[in-house]
C-alpha cells in the first residue's frame, strides 16, 4: 500500500496542467476547442513568467486577465467583424461602460444617439455626470451633428439598428464627421451581429455587443465584447482586467460555439422578421410598424446601403392601436410566444420598452425617443414563420 505522502502526490499532482503541455506533441488536437476551467496557470521558472509580463513570450498567468477561451473568441469575433483584435467581457455592459471609460476623463465630452438601449443611455446621462463627463444626445438622422461637437469631445455613439425603433443612422457618414474631427467611432451592433452588417467597413472604429443576444443566441450566457483596431483594443484591455470584467472560460465556450451557426441563425431570424412585419403592417390593430426591411421604412434605403446579403435583422417594433392597454391585453393573450425582457433567442419572445429596457427614462426622454406606452418589441425567433404569424393574428383578433 502507499503511504500518505505518495497517495497525496498522485491525488495532488498527476493528472493535472501538465498532462495538458505534453498533449502538445501529439499528432492530434481536439475538434472543438477544450474549456480551460483554470484560474492560474504554472510556470517552471521565474523568466517564463517575466518574459510574458514584457510582451516577450505568449502565454497566460491568470484568468482575471485573459484565457484561452476568452482569446479563441476574440479571434472569432475579430475575423467576422474585420477587426484587428477583440476582448471578450463579462456582460455587453461592461463591454460597452469600460470602452467608453478607456477614452474618456473627467472634463471631456461626448456625443451620442438619444435612442439607445436604455442601460447605456442611463451610464451616459448619469453615471458620466458624476463622473465629470458630459453628453450631448444628437438625432443622428436629423439634427446636426458636427454642431454639437466641442474641443473636448472624445468620441461619437450610435447603434446600427437603434434600439427600440431599428432607424438606422448612416455610419459612413457619421464616421466622416467623426474622423474629419480626430474622433473615434464607437457602434453598439448588437440588433444586427456582422451577419447583417459590418460597421468597421462603414468608417467605425469599435463594435461592441451584447453578446448574451444574438452572438449567444441561446438564452444561456450573459457576455459582451468589443471589437476594433490593436491599438485601440490595447487602450481598453486594461480596464477590463482593472475591473474583473472578463467573460469566464465556461461562458466563453459556449459563445465559441454559438458563433458557429451565427449565419445560419441570424438569416432565418431575418427572414423570418420580415415575414412577420409585412403581416403587421395590413392589420388593423396596429398603428405602425418599425423595421428597416419594409419597402415603407423611412430607414429602408440607409439600410439597403448598409446591409449584407438582403437581411434587415431579426427584430421589429410596433405601435398597437389602443395604448398601454392593448399592449397589456395582447401580451396576455399569447401562448408561446413569451413576455421576455431581453432578446435573440431562438424563440420568438417581446418586450415591452417603456416597462423594461427603457423603464427608467423620463417622460421627457421617452416621447423625444419616440417610444410610446402601446410600443412593443419583438424578437422573431427561428419557428415556420406561419405560426408566429397565426399567433399574433389570434392575439391581435382578442383585443
């Protein structure tokens, strides 16, 4: 029989991280990539670990500031959007709050789309005041933009499809103004992912997700990420180590393999979406229709220019006749199709704007943006469209 000493080192040291750094001499590597569940990685001696701190030699030394899972992503993302480099966070807010933050400091400026996912508008109209940061909320699509720019502006920020009334800003545009001013580009492409469009190609800068939305697409992970140039991923890296924001190796596996069928997800979505929105828009309860894919669509035009392949995304928003009590019946009056206050599933859910995403917005703030107390906003998901399309009649009918 062993003795305790033996049995704790077979227990504590075999079978562990080095079984893994002699599987590097083998003639095969695993199909899909493993999920490195480690916090730490080990070294043999002090120069290994010198030379990555100085950039000399790759590597990794602790999970809170990169992984492989988390880099293999990156990869990922940064191929599909035509970026340089990408980080992977642990939400789309920390992506989005701590790219902005990596530019900005007290006294400087910004200038932003008033219609916005209403969590960043909230960092931007509150949490940058405290901070010393103001923001100018400008109408991309009808207000003047290098009006509002200032000496002390830093950066300029829209969405791709703007969030809950899909216009669509012009990104080359905007980017011209931007760049003609030394400013960066920051775009939210979470509605539209690089299937549909690729803001990089457009003039911007930085892509940023949600990646919990359509790059997961399954409703299983909470991630963000950030995609652009090295040097600017460089400047934000930082504050995603600082603050603890990087997405964990289990997260991170699971958006590797969620982006596989990204395409495939994203075009049925879209395809879908229409459908639908051309069966809303001839009903006699519903106001108006929001989605850029619609021949009617004030946006249809900026969107066509700016879009891939004849897809317009996967989510519409409507206007029910009958205000906030229409939208409270017609919600109770669905079956599967679920009251969810998120989005991109691969089922068809709604939101309700005015009571979820932008809940705290001000009265004010709500009717500058357009969004209305019957407004609702839906995630078309991957079922024969002709049954969401019953399902909403059937609802639609009970009002």
């Amino acid at each position: 029989m062993s003795d305790a000493r033996s049995l704790s080192q077979a227990l504590l040291h075999t079978g562990d991280g080095q079984f893994a750094k002699r599987m590097k001499d083998h003639a095969a590597v695993p199909e899909a990539l493993p999920v490195y569940m480690t916090s730490v990685f080990a070294f043999d001696d002090v120069p290994s670990v010198d030379a990555i701190y100085e950039h000399e030699a790759e590597g990794y030394i602790y999970s809170r500031m990169r992984h492989p899972n988390a880099d293999a992503v990156a990869e990922i993302l940064s191929a599909a959007d035509g970026g340089e480099d990408a980080l992977v966070f642990s939400s789309g807010m920390a992506a989005i709050t701590l790219s902005i933050l990596s530019l900005v400091q007290a006294g400087d400026h910004i200038v932003a789309s008033p219609v916005l996912y209403g969590g960043v508008r909230d960092f931007l109209e509150k949490e940058l005041r405290r901070l010393g940061v103001r923001v100018t909320f400008v109408d991309l699509l009808r207000e003047d933009v290098e009006a509002a720019l200032r000496p002390e502006t830093k950066l300029i920020y829209t969405e791709t499809l703007c969030n809950p009334l899909l216009e669509v800003p012009d990104l080359r545009r905007i980017s011209s103004i931007a760049h003609a001013h030394g400013l960066p580009l920051l775009v939210d492409n979470t509605f539209a992912t690089p299937v549909v469009a690729q803001p990089i190609s457009l003039g911007a800068d930085l892509v940023l997700y949600s990646a919990t939305k359509y790059l997961g697409g399954h409703s299983d992970i909470v991630s963000g990420a950030a995609v652009g140039s090295r040097d600017l991923i460089e400047r934000i890296r930082p504050k995603l180590v600082l603050y603890g924001a990087v997405s964990g190796a289990q997260d991170c596996w699971l958006l590797a393999r969620s982006l596989r069928t990204l395409q495939l997800r994203v075009t049925r979505h879209s395809q879908n979406a229409l459908r639908v929105a051309r069966f809303l828009e001839e009903h006699p309860k519903v106001e108006k229709v929001y989605y850029p894919g619609l021949a009617s669509s004030p946006d249809h035009a900026r969107a066509q220019a700016q879009f891939r392949d004849g897809l317009y995304g996967g989510m519409l928003t409507v206007d029910l006749a009958g205000g906030e009590r229409a939208a409270t019946d017609f919600v109770a009056a669905l079956e599967s199709i679920k009251y969810v206050p998120s989005l991109a599933g691969t089922a068809t859910t709604l939101s309700y704007p005015a009571k979820t995403s932008h809940r705290f917005y001000t009265p004010e703030a709500l009717e500058k943006a357009g969004i209305t107390m019957g407004q609702l906003r839906f995630s078309i998901g991957l079922e024969d469209p002709d049954e969401i399309i019953a399902e909403m009649a059937r609802a639609l009918d009970a009002l």
